[in-house]
C-alpha cells in the first residue's frame, strides 16, 4: 500500500513538472511572437483591438512564464541552492510586475484616452524613454526595478542551473546570456529593442521542452 501511494505522489509530481514545462514552451513561443505584432507605443494604438489582444495574450504569456520559471527552479531546487532561489524570487517579481503593466494596457489605458490623453501617454512612453509632464504615480519607478529584476533574476537563475547540472548546461547559460543581452537596449532605439526578448523566448522553449520531455519519459516508465 505504501509503495502504491508513493508511486502516486511520484506520479502526480512529474505530472505538475510536466505541465509546468509545457507552461514554459507556450511562454516562449508567445513572447517571441509579441514582440512581431506588438503594437507602435503610441496613444492613438492603445485604443485599437490589436492593442487589448497584444496586452491580454502579454499578460497570459508572464502567467505561464511564472509557472514555467517554478518548475524549472522545483526541478533543481536542491541542487540550484541559495543562488537559484534568489534569482527565482527576482525573476518571478519582473512578470508579477509584467502581467500587472500589461492589466492595465488592456484593461485600464483604453478607458481614459478620452479623458486623460496626457496620462495614457505617459504609462505608453515610459518604456520608450519618453518624458510624461503628469503624475503617473509608481508606474515610471516600477519600469527601471522590473529592468533590473529582469536582468539579474534571469542572469543568476541561469547561472545555478549551469551550475546545478540537472538541465543542460547550455541551457542555462543561454538563460543568462538572455537576460544580460537586454542591456543592449540602452543603444538600440525603441522599439527594435523588442528583438532582444526573442532570445528570453528561445531560453524559456529549450528548458520548458526539456523538463517536460524529461518527465513524459518518466510518467510512460511507471
């Protein structure tokens, strides 16, 4: 009997790491392909149905992107140690605050053109480095810290899984270099900047294919 519920509770295990594998491939293949049809960062966009299908479909791909990272990071988590775990808490923060700007853009930005143009210009400029003359509260503080979360969340998760060896080490590495490569946007003009996320897109598929192939194998052997 005890051995029963074991290979259950195994069982179920590899079926949430499978899933949350699954979860990253789908948020690499949506963030790779947002950054294709997203919208200009303009006021006269934030009105149009593309705008509220791009920042609905971000704010699902930062959803997955959160299930994806907690399995890579459960997969590993003993061997990733105190260096894994806190660039997953600084990695998971950046698409909180991803899936909260991207709320907004479809929910709140579209209601206000009329009423407030000069706001719905500013939370639109701020990634683009435009300079709003309104108050728009945390928002322009939350894009430079969700910046760095992104960076060095995602370059020191990818260095514990180099290290931990439990996925591929190119893997992680390539995590790192996706994360670090975003620096670059300080010299490349908004929006081609965009192109940068492709390499994060690439990272989250290879790691999500292998954690879920890994576990498919491993649910067929029981």
């Amino acid at each position: 009997m005890n051995n029963k519920n074991e290979k259950k509770r195994r069982i179920t295990g590899n079926s949430l790491l499978r899933l949350a594998g699954l979860f990253a491939i789908l948020a690499g293949i949506l963030y790779i392909c947002i950054q294709f049809i997203h919208p200009e960062d303009h006021i006269s966009s934030v009105s149009t149905s593309i705008w509220v299908v791009v920042a609905c479909v971000t704010s699902i791909m930062s959803l997955f992107s959160l299930i994806g990272i907690t399995g890579i990071y459960m997969r590993q988590v003993e061997e990733a140690g105190g260096l894994g775990l806190i660039g997953y808490i600084l990695f998971s923060l950046f698409w909180l605050i991803s899936m909260n700007f991207s709320f907004n853009e479809a929910f709140v930005l579209p209601l206000l053109t009329a009423d407030a143009p000069k706001f719905v210009e500013g939370i639109v400029g701020i990634f683009g480095g435009t300079t709003s003359t309104v108050n728009l509260g945390i928002f322009p503080l939350l894009a430079p810290i969700a910046a760095v979360l992104y960076s060095v969340g995602g370059l020191l998760l990818g260095i514990a899984t180099y290290r931990a060896r439990i996925f591929p080490r190119m893997a992680g590495g390539f995590l790192s270099f996706a994360a670090v490569v975003t620096f670059a946007a300080a010299i490349i003009p908004h929006p081609y900047d965009r192109m940068l996320a492709v390499f994060m897109g690439i990272a989250f598929i290879w790691l999500g294919y292998v954690l879920w192939s890994e576990h498919k194998r491993i649910s067929r052997n029981f």
